[in-house]
C-alpha cells in the first residue's frame, strides 16, 4: 500500500512539473525593453490636463486626441523603437502609481524629480526644464489685486494637483494654508472660477493657459521661490528596468541634440491656445 501511494505522489509530482513548465511557444523576457520590442507594444501613461504638455483635442477620439509637447516626445520614443504607442489617460497620481507597480512601461506627464519619488521609480534625464523655471497662482481674476505676494495667501484656501512639485511649493511656502487637493488640473481651475478655493497652485505655463482660455481666472503677480531637486521634466520607467532607461535616455539625448522638444512646445502652446485647451 505504501508503494502505491509513493507511486501516486511521483505521477502526481510529474503531472504538477509538467503544467508549471513554460509552454515551447512561450516567450520569456528577460526585462521591459527586450518584451516592449518582442512585442511591438509600448505603453505610455499621462495625465492629459496640463496644456500645452499633454492635454485633449476635443475635435479628435481614441488615441489621436491626445496632443501636446509630451505627446509628441513619447510618439517620437515609440518611433525610435520601432513599436507602436498605446496612451493611457490617467490621473497624475495614477500615472505615478502605473509606473510604481510595473502596469506601464514608461510615464511622460510633466514629471520632475524629487527624492520621494526616486524611491519607486527610475528617472531619465531632464528633457525640459521651463515648466518648472515658474510656478505660481492661478486666481479668479476680480480678485488678482488682493495677492501682491505668496504671504497674502497665508491661511488661505489653496487647490494643487495632488503629487505636484506645485502642491509641495504651496504647502512650503504658504503659511497654514488649507490645501484642496484634486485630481485632475481642470477640476482645481473650476474651483478658482467659482470661488471654492481662494488660489491653485499651477505651473505657470499651464496657469497663462488656462487664463488664455478663461477670462475669468488670471496667474497672480507672486510666484513661489523655485529650486531644490525639481529642476526640469523627466520621463520615469519602474525601477530597476535598466536597458529601458538607458534606451530611452539616448533617444531623449537625440531629441535635445537636434532641439525637437523646444519646437513642440512651441507648436503645442499655440496648438491649445488655437483650441481653447483647458
């Protein structure tokens, strides 16, 4: 009796080897990059709210309505690889998190470094820095003249996009501000029309954009003191993916070399200007 059931347990064994063994058609990847070109599929994260970066023509559907300076850089990554580009919308917060737990391979949302961050995630090197040079207060415009300076803020109600450089410039230098976190950039701007909140903190790119296209909000004459380790945009990829990063930095180092990037922004602000982008 003993045998027989030593015997069972060894068929069992086997059997159980069998179906844990790849299949012989199976692909097995050794990292994101060698999969990404395998498959011919790379997808790129963003939170298309932040004109003229990455925001939404509302004339276009599916994945050509996503357009901006940041749009056209992940296009450009996905051309240099030779694969295509699938573009998933997501909250920024969510772009963060996508790229934390592996869901996506890379992030282009007016990403800057912090320390924080870096902890989770693996940075590529700076590929703009003028959406950082100035961040300040987006503010209903009929009452611009009460903040001649980021003190006149002090306990005031102030929105941010939760996870921004912007949020943690507010909750730095503004004194007891009460933050109003939001998800979506459009939401914060919605509540500076009608008065939720007394300012948002925005970058001021984005804040002059929103004004172009909303006569009622306007950017306030102070802005915060801007430094620290949040000097430019970068994209992000998981940590530890390596050969992806290293790919994705040459690319970029191209993009910079032959000044590209600087020529989207340009074309995307009047793009979102010509759109009425918000």
């Amino acid at each position: 009796m003993k045998k027989l059931i030593k015997l069972a347990l060894v068929a069992i064994i086997g059997l159980s080897l069998v179906g844990c063994a790849p299949k012989e058609d199976e692909v097995v990847y050794n990292n994101a990059l060698e999969e990404i070109i395998g498959t011919g599929k790379i997808t790129m994260v963003t939170s298309p709210d932040y004109a003229p970066y990455e925001f939404i023509d509302p004339s276009k559907s599916g994945q050509e309505q996503y357009v901006g300076a940041d749009i056209e850089l992940g296009k450009y990554i996905a051309e240099k690889l030779g694969v295509e580009l699938k573009i998933e919308a997501l909250d920024f917060d969510s772009v963060l998190a996508s790229i934390n737990t592996g869901k996506a391979d890379f992030a282009i949302s007016g990403i800057s470094y912090t320390d924080e961050r870096a902890e989770t995630m693996d940075f590529t090197t700076i590929y703009s820095n003028s959406e950082n040079s100035c961040s300040g207060i987006l503010v209903n415009k009929e009452n611009a003249d009460l903040y001649q300076t980021i003190a006149d803020f002090n306990g005031k109600k102030i929105g941010a996009q939760n996870g921004t450089v912007q949020m943690a410039h507010a909750e730095d230098q503004i004194t007891d501000a009460v933050m109003e976190l939001v998800s979506n950039i459009n939401d914060g701007v919605l509540n500076v029309k009608t008065n939720k909140v007394d300012g948002f903190a925005i970058a001021c790119s984005s804040g002059e954009a929103f004004a172009q296209a909303n006569d009622d909000v306007i950017m306030a004459t102070p802005k915060f003191i801007v430094g620290g380790d949040s000097d430019g945009n970068a994209a992000t990829v998981t940590k530890g993916e390596v050969e992806l990063l290293e790919k994705i930095n040459e690319i970029i180092a191209e993009v910079l070399e032959l000044g590209l990037y600087s020529k989207w922004e340009q074309e995307a602000t009047e793009y979102a200007l010509a759109i009425g982008a918000e």
